[in-house]
C-alpha cells in the first residue's frame, strides 16, 4: 500500500514525462501533395515512403509511444482494426457502441407491437425487445468475424416496417376497430394476433434466402466493377442525410436536452480529445502504476449519455419536465417508460418459433424483397464508410459478397427467431467511430456479446431503453452527420473541377432527396397494373440512399468521361500496392487462407478470400506511374 504523498509524486512524473513526450512529436513533417496538373510526380513518387507522418498521440495507454512511431498519413485511430485493446478498456468500448443501437432498436418493438394488434401489448413489446436485442448481436458477431470483417453494428431495419404496414392493411390482416381503439380484450378476432406476425415472419425468410443467394453467387461484387466515387458518394452520404426526420423525432422531444448532448460530444471529441487524464492501471510488468489515457476522446458517448442522464434526472425529480404522457417533453423524463422495466422478465432466452409455424404469401414477399434489396446497397454504402472511417482498404469483392451473405443468413435467424425484422448495418455506430477513432473488430464484437446478454437479461436491457429520446437524438445527430460527411469526402478521388462531374453529383443528391418525397406525398402516381410490382418500385426508390446511388451509378457510366476524371484509378488505387498486403490480412482468415490458396477452385467461389474471378476489369488495374492524363479531355467549369 503507498502512501499518498507517494501517489501523488508518481501523478507528477507521469504528467511531466507526457509534457516531455508531447514536445517531441511536435515536429513538422512536410508532406507533398500531388495535384491534377502535376500527374507525372504522382507516379515518380509513388513507391516512396512519402506517405508517412509522426503519430500524433500514440496508442491509448502506450507507455513507449512517442516521435518514434511511424505510421501512414492520416492513420489517426487509436485502435484500427485488427488490434485488440486492453480487456477493460474493450468492455467499456464496446458498452459505448452497444448503447448507440438503443435508439433504432427501442423504436421497432414497439412500432411492430402496435401494428400486430396483440390483446397484451406490453407483454409482447418486452418479448420482442428480448429478441430484437439478441439477434442484434448474434448478428454483429458473424458480420465481424466471418462476414465483412469491418467495425460494423448490426441492428434492426427499419426499411422492413414500410412493407410489413402495407401487409397489415390487407383485409384478413387487419385490426378489428374496437381492437384499434384500445379495447384488447375483445377476442372476436378475424385471425389471432399471431397469424400476423408469422406472415412477416414467412416472408422475411424468404427475402432472407434471396439475399443469401445475392452474395453467394457474387452479383453485388460483378456491379462493383462499374463504381466509383460519383456512386459511392451519393449513396454513403444519403444514408445521413436522409435520417434527418429520424433525428428530428427524437431531438424534438426536448430540443434543450438533444443540444446539450450534441454540445458535450462536441466538446469531449473535438475540444478535450488530447486533455490525457491520469488513471491507475495494471500489467505483469510493471504491477501497479499509473498511466495516462485521452479519457474525453476515448469514451465521449458514454461520458455524455452519464452526464445528461443525469441531468435529466434532475429535472425529473424537480418536476421541470411535464407528467402529462401526451405532451412531447415528457419523453425527456428519466421514468417515461419505466413500464418496460416493470414487464421485462429477468432472463428470457429467446427461441425459434415462438409464435407458430410460418406463413407466406406472394405479395407479402415481393414486399419484403424490395426492402431487402434496398437494405443491401444501403450496406455496401456502409461498408464502404466504414472502411474510410476506421482508415482500412477498401472492401474487396470478396468481403462485400460475404458481408450481404451474413447478413441474409442472421435475416434467416432473425425470422425464425420471430424478431419481425431483418438486421442491417447501423449508420450511427460507424459515425461514432470517426469521433472516438476506435475502430478495432474486437470491440464490435464485445459490443454484440453486450448485446446478446441484454436480450438474455431483460431486466439489463430494460434499465438501458430507460434513457431519454432527447439524448439518442443528440448523439444520432452528430453520428449521422459524420456518415454523411464520409460519404462527401469520398469526392476527393474525382475531378471536381470537371463539368460532369458536377453535373452528376448535384443531380444524383438532389434526385435522391427528391424522389423519396415525391413518392411520400403521391403515392397514387404508382400504378404499373400490379400491386406487387407497385410496392417494389415504392419501397427501392423510397429509400432515399439507393435512389441517389442508382442515379450517380447510372450517369457515370453512360455520361462520358476520362477514367482519371471519374476519379476511378485513385479510388481503386488509392493506397498503392501497400493496400493489397493489408487486405490480405484484414479482409481475410490468415490460417484458412493459406489452405484456400493451394485449391485453385475456390477463386472461383464468390466468398472465399482467395476470388478473383469477378475482380475489377484489367484495364483498371495499373500501376499509378504509368497514367497519362491530357487535362483538354477534362471537361472545367
């Protein structure tokens, strides 16, 4: 035991020996930037390290970091993805990460309860809580170690509820009215609520499979070939932008809470990210010491959702905000919903079919599909960002065909497990990796063991759905608009001073902002002479990041255009050959690729590690040097 006079001296040294360490990594190091009119330096300094800066802070916790470390330029992560931080600080990581998916996945229980029209509502809302939340993290631990193999949140998708509403105004599905009106003890039902639930459930399934099969067979990677960042720009950025109405209806609750959610994670990720705080930590080395850890940028969500949580706590106890369930602001209190909490039981393991065999039907399954679809370029967008974020390769073929596969596959188990919904990627989850700069894999999958033991432990995942929507919209505001930032950034590989290229961006974003309302507010104006095919072209250019890719993948490639212009060759080389060697190792199995590459047959297999058969065409794979761009074929403003 040390005394505090002792304690307090090694504060002391550790802080001075930081002040020390952080002088020594203020040194500038000059950095060339190769522009359009200089194309030929681009490729005489290709093979140089010139590419290299000195690591600004240092991993977390790294007693010997300092100007010594090397890494790439903009390699600012603290974690990237294949490392694996400290126990302790995982737990904690991986808890921010998992409370980011309460808002989406909050929402969906209780927007599917009141479309099923069960005679207890709040009983079946707890239950599919339960589910919602296991099979969000059974799902997060496939897509991260066998799927995509990115730091990617898998949640449940709120595309499937447009389909499942257009089901439910079927005539054999529908509530009774006095059912509607609240009166749930009437049994004089056409149908028990169950049968509307197994309906969803059978279709998803079937959608599921169709995904399934997407990414077994490669399409997804054979329509990768043809895009670039005029297609992934729009479609990554829409992914936020078309959330806005999602934000708005939990920030509006309480606009001052939401602001002062945004202002704290503002201030922790921003304005304290390099305030190091002294906290005591332990290693067989060196037993018991202290160390000193970027607390405020490690851990800005958790630390915010403590604080305001808190806050509105107070303001609760102080009667500030109403008790009238109807007004808005009552939503900001800390006990709004503690009727979750009181009809959650302490452990329900959740099983397969727990509501019957199920049902299909073919216009319930043209439905689902569509918003399968939908769901999967939303994914691939996602991908993509997340690999910008967590400043990894981009995703190969191979990854991408996988990641649709897990998906599908947990959407199988998601339906037999009778979630109602299939799960997707999270979009919020990937933003926050841009403000904490964590982006190992074993913290999203800490996150999804989280996750499945609040969906075993009712009672843990109730105390959770307690915190205030105000605060979920806070930190979605900040996540989604760093998603929609990513995605803008993306045109950097692309000539923006090209006349096309302009064309093409204002026209894509404007279209995918534009059609989805349009379809909102006409709904009537779809009429092909089929109901099916009506609800398929409602829900795919309903979505709003499909809309916007589509359109940008289709201009760019009938506009025409030089490859340089279209910003191609930077996209897919824009690491050089030392992104071929870290996509060997991040996007495949080191030990089961190594037995892969001895059988010549699975390059031919759409998910093996080892494709290459539907790589991207020859003529895009070049060395940089030998480009040769005539700017009078680019077209400027």
């Amino acid at each position: 035991m040390i005394s505090l006079k002792r304690y307090l001296a090694l504060i002391q040294v550790h802080l001075r020996n930081r002040r020390l360490k952080d002088r020594e990594r203020q040194v500038p190091v000059p950095i060339r930037l190769y522009t359009m009119s200089d194309p030929d330096s681009v490729g005489e300094h290709s093979d140089k390290k010139v590419n290299q800066v000195t690591d600004p802070q240092g991993l977390p916790g790294d007693e010997a970091g300092g100007a010594e470390d090397v890494v790439e330029r903009g390699q600012n992560v603290f974690y990237s993805v294949d490392s694996v931080p400290p126990i302790y600080l995982m737990v904690l990581f991986g808890l921010q990460q998992a409370l980011m998916t309460l808002g989406g996945t909050l929402s969906l229980p209780f927007i599917l309860a009141s479309l099923f029209c069960p005679e207890n509502e709040n009983e079946v809302r707890a239950q599919l809580l339960s589910i919602t939340m296991f099979m969000c993290g059974i799902a997060t631990i496939l897509q991260c170690v066998l799927g995509v193999r990115l730091p990617i949140i898998q949640g449940g998708s709120h595309t499937f509820v447009a389909p499942i509403v257009v089901m439910m105004t079927l005539d054999q599905f529908k509530c009774p009215t006095d059912e509607i009106n609240g009166l749930h003890g009437n049994h004089s039902l056409a149908i028990p609520w169950e049968g509307r639930i197994r309906e969803v459930q059978g279709n998803l399934i079937l959608a599921s499979i169709t995904q399934v099969v997407v990414g077994g067979l490669g399409l997804i990677g054979l329509i990768l070939r043809f895009v670039g960042p005029l297609t992934i720009a729009p479609t990554i950025s829409l992914i936020g932008l078309s959330l806005t109405h999602v934000v708005s209806d939990f920030c509006d609750k309480q606009w001052g809470i939401a602001l002062l959610t945004v202002a704290l994670l503002i201030l922790f990720s921003n304005v304290m990210n390099k305030v190091h705080v002294p906290v005591p930590s332990f290693s067989l080395k060196r037993k018991c010491h202290m160390t000193t850890l970027p607390i405020f940028q490690l851990f800005p969500v958790v630390l915010t959702i403590a604080i305001v949580w808190l806050f509105s706590y107070v303001l609760t106890e102080l009667e500030v905000f109403p008790n009238n369930s109807t007004e808005p602001s009552f939503q900001a209190r800390t006990d709004s919903r503690l009727d979750i909490l009181y009809d959650s039981s302490w452990f329900q393991f959740p099983l397969p079919l727990p509501f019957g065999m199920p049902t299909f039907s073919a216009a319930g399954y043209m439905g689902m599909l569509a918003a399968t679809l939908s769901s999967i370029f939303e994914s691939v967008g996602d991908y993509f960002a997340a690999s910008r974020f967590s400043e990894a390769p981009v995703p190969p073929p191979h990854a991408i065909n996988r990641g649709i596969f897990i998906e599908g596959f947990a959407s199988i188990i998601s339906g037999l497990m009778g979630a109602g919904h299939a799960t997707t990627s999270y979009s919020g989850n990937i933003g926050i990796i841009g403000i904490t700069k964590i982006a190992s894999r074993a913290v999203f999958v800490t996150a999804g063991v989280l996750l499945v033991l609040w969906g075993v432990v009712g009672k843990v995942g109730a105390v959770l759905a307690l915190i205030p929507d105000p605060i979920v919209g806070g930190t979605l505001l900040l996540g989604l608009g760093m998603v929609a930032s990513v995605g803008i950034s993306v045109l950097q590989f692309c000539e923006l001073f090209s006349t096309r290229n302009i064309t093409i961006i204002g026209v894509s974003f404007l279209m995918g902002l534009m059609i989805p309302q349009w379809l909102i507010e006409s709904e009537a104006i779809v009429k092909t002479g089929s109901a099916e095919l009506d609800q398929v072209i409602k829900v795919l250019f309903g979505t709003a990041s499909f809309t916007g890719g589509f359109i940008g993948f289709m201009l760019d490639n009938i506009v025409p255009g030089t490859e340089y212009e279209r910003g191609l060759k930077r996209w897919v080389e824009v690491k050089g050959s030392q992104q071929k060697g870290d996509e060997a190792t991040l996007y495949s199995f080191p030990v089961l690729t190594s037995i892969l590459e001895r059988m010549r047959c699975c390059g031919y297999f759409p998910l093996s590690p080892t494709f290459t058969s539907c790589r991207r065409p020859r003529h895009l794979n070049y060395d940089v040097k030998n480009e040769n761009v005539d700017l009078k074929d680019v077209k400027t403003v």
